[in-house]
C-alpha cells in the first residue's frame, strides 16, 4: 500500500510550480547540518503556501512570486538574488533580513504589516521599481552602499511618500541620498542609535493599527485577531497588552480597561 503522505524530498534546486502547498515549516537545507543550502528556490515555488517563516541564507537566488501570498509569513531571512514578487501579497509578514545584492521590482510589494527590514550586504547594487511599495507599517530603513535604486523603489503608498519615512544611508554614498532628494522623502546618514529611537517610539501598548493612538479601531483589530480572521496592517509587538507575552483574550480585557481610562 502505498504512503498517502510520502516524504519530501528535494535536490540543490526547486524547480518552478514544483512546490505548492500549506505547509507550516520548510527545512531550506538539504541535511541536518545547517550547512548545504538549496542554492536555487524556482518561481512559485511556495506560492500561497502556509509558510509561517522563511530562514533561506546560503541561497544564491529566490525567483520570481516564490513565496508570493503566504499570508502566514512573518519572518524572513534570505540572502542572493530576489526575484520579481517574490515576497508580494504577505499580508502579514512583520520583519525581513535581506543579505542580498538585487532586490526585484515588486518584491514585497503588498506587504501590510511589515515594520522592520534589514538590509545587510554593503554589497547591494540595485533596488528595482516598487521593490517595497505599498507597506504602510514601513516608517524607515537603512539602505547599504551605494545601490541603483529604482522608481518608487522604497517608501511609497499609494503613489505619495509614507508618512514620517525616512530613508538612511551611509554618510558619503551618494545614491540614497539622491534617491531620497529626487522622491521627496527625508534623508539621514546612517545611525544604529537613531533608527532604534525611531522604531522605540513607535511601541504604544495597544496601538495595534500603528497610527500613535489606542482606539476603538485597535479594539477590532484586537478582536479580529483572536477570533483567527488574521486581520492585516497590526503592529504584533504592541498586542501583548497585560504584558505575559501571550495575546489572548485577557489581552481584550487589558485593552477595554484602556479605552475606559482614556475616555
């Protein structure tokens, strides 16, 4: 009798549309070590899959709409080549950690909750159109080097600057700095300090929308949440509202005594 749920096993490349199912958890290396990555993730190889993360360092490139609509997302962790909407429509990936050197147009586009990226390859030569366009919980982000950077690459919502952004880069690379001049979008070299000052003064315990205040509408989100309707465009670090590092429904208690004290 055969096994209805056979292993999977795979080799050093995805191959495209190969891959497309709900899984949770994804091991991106071929052994246990940790140590033998698969080199080449294919396009829509994890499409609307239900990845919850993705640690894929050590791959040389991820194609286009790989992990496009894993609405589960909210981690990711990946280094080489990021092809076209490879990250679009992860309504509710929070952080990601590009060690990358070209980031294709639309790669996270559509991504409404993520809040903090990381770009760590001093190396990284180009940002293409709309790289991360559409991320309205995206106030900053520190750009290495001296890349090409594309129209609309960084920063933009719905064709205008998102609100108090701010774009750092590296005091004496010209290319964000021209970029941010060319767009309109305030400019700062590069400060560890400053950036973790900025991303501090956003932690409001029960602004779960983001817009500095706690209202009825951080109430819904709250509740949508608990009820797993999965709602886009939260701030997760200000849901744990009693403070025990688990949201539940004392959470919603925590958060109607909120709103009666500020009333």
């Amino acid at each position: 009798m055969s096994n209805p749920n056979p292993p999977l096993i795979f080799s050093k490349s995805l191959s495209e549309e190969r891959f497309i199912c709900r899984l949770k958890e994804f091991n991106f290396y071929n052994d246990e070590s940790g140590k033998n990555p698969i080199l080449n993730i294919g396009d829509k190889a994890f499409y609307n899959s239900g990845l919850e993360q993705v640690d894929a360092f050590g791959t040389f490139k991820i194609g286009q709409y790989a992990f496009t609509n894993c609405n589960g997302l909210k981690k990711v962790y990946a280094s080489g080549e990021i092809g076209q909407y490879a990250f679009s429509g992860c309504t509710h990936l929070e952080e990601i950690t590009f060690n990358s050197t070209k980031i294709g147009s639309n790669a996270v586009l559509n991504s409404e909750s993520l809040s903090k990226v990381n770009l760590i390859n001093d190396k990284l030569m180009q940002i293409d159109t709309n790289a991360f366009y559409k991320c309205p919980m995206l106030f900053e982000i520190y750009v290495p080097g001296n890349p090409s950077i594309a129209d609309k690459a960084i920063g933009y919502l719905d064709n205008k600057v998102n609100t108090n952004f701010v774009i750092f880069g590296d005091a004496g690379n010209t290319s964000v700095k021209s970029y941010a001049n060319t767009y309109d979008i305030k400019y700062e070299d590069y400060d560890e300090t400053r950036m973790a000052e900025r991303i501090e003064s956003r932690k409001l315990t029960g602004d779960i929308d983001g817009n500095g205040l706690v209202t009825v509408a951080d109430a819904v989100k709250l509740q949508q949440f608990l009820l797993g309707k999965n709602p886009s465009g939260i701030l997760g670090s200000n849901m744990d509202i009693n403070g025990d590092s688990v949201v539940d429904s004392f959470d919603m208690i925590s958060m109607r005594k909120l709103l009666i004290k500020g009333e």
